[in-house]
C-alpha cells in the first residue's frame, strides 16, 4: 500500500514539473517540491505506524 501512495504521489509531482496543475498551493512548477516532501512524509508515518503495530 505504501508503494502504490508513494508512486502514485511522485506520478502527480511530475506532472506537475510538466504543466503545473493549478491547485491551491500548486500553481507554478518550483511548487513539486511540496508533493514530493509530502510523499516522504506520508511514507515514513505509514512506516512507523506498521512497525508500532507490527508487534501486536
């Protein structure tokens, strides 16, 4: 699961280096290095969240 978000993430930022999508808060293409720093994010919470319960 965590692969298909992060994959599916940086799809959207290099879209966005391509033709910026207009989004709030994306509206040039320098803003991709706010979905890229979201997909770490997102990716290390899910990781310590697997590794919390992984003992459960």
């Amino acid at each position: 699961m965590t692969k298909i978000i992060m994959l599916l993430l940086l799809c959207i930022a290099a879209i966005q280096v391509i033709r910026p999508l207009g989004w709030p808060g994306l509206k040039k293409r320098a803003d991709a290095w706010k979905l890229v720093a979201g997909t770490v994010a997102l990716t290390f919470a899910m990781l310590v969240l697997t590794a919390l319960f992984q003992g459960l």
